[in-house]
C-alpha cells in the first residue's frame, strides 16, 4: 500500500529544460552584448503580449529601442522602459 502523504511527480522537475531552458542558454549567450548597449538597464526572460516565452529588454527610455532585435535565435524579444535601476537603493 501506497503512502499517502509522499508525494510523487508524474514528471521531473529540471529547471534547465523545457520551456524556458532554450530561451534562458540564447539569452546567457547574447547577455553581455545586450547589457553593453546604450540604454539598456537590464533582460530576462518573460512573456510576450500573447503569453509566449520572450527574451525581455528593458530600457531607460523608449528612445532606446531603435537598432535592438525583434528576435533573438528564433525567440521573441520585448523592451519595457523602467528607468535607471539601482537595485543597491543608493
């Protein structure tokens, strides 16, 4: 007879796959040049406007989004302008 208070994952839980593990390895390898271009404060991965996986760029203003990609190997990319991000509250 089965424990009733263990539970058991149908599936394996491995961050580094799946839906977000191809996007994540596209936007470590285009993170230092993303983060070297004028304007931008930050990137992660998110969610496009319809929900998708995205690679997501922000800004310091929208001036900033002439020249960035609208993709990135095959992944969409989105900006948000935030502003200066000082995550040391300084």
């Amino acid at each position: 007879m089965s424990d009733p208070t263990r539970e058991e994952a149908q599936m394996p839980y491995n961050p580094t796959q799946g839906e977000h593990g191809e996007i994540e390895r596209v936007l470590q390898r285009h993170q230092a040049s993303l983060l070297a271009t004028p304007g931008v404060t930050g990137v992660a991965v998110g969610r496009s406007a319809i929900g998708d996986p995205a690679i997501v760029i922000y800004l310091l203003d929208k001036k900033y989004r002439a020249g960035l990609p609208g993709a990135l190997e095959g992944h969409p990319v989105v900006t948000e302008v935030t502003g200066p991000i000082d995550a040391l509250g300084r």
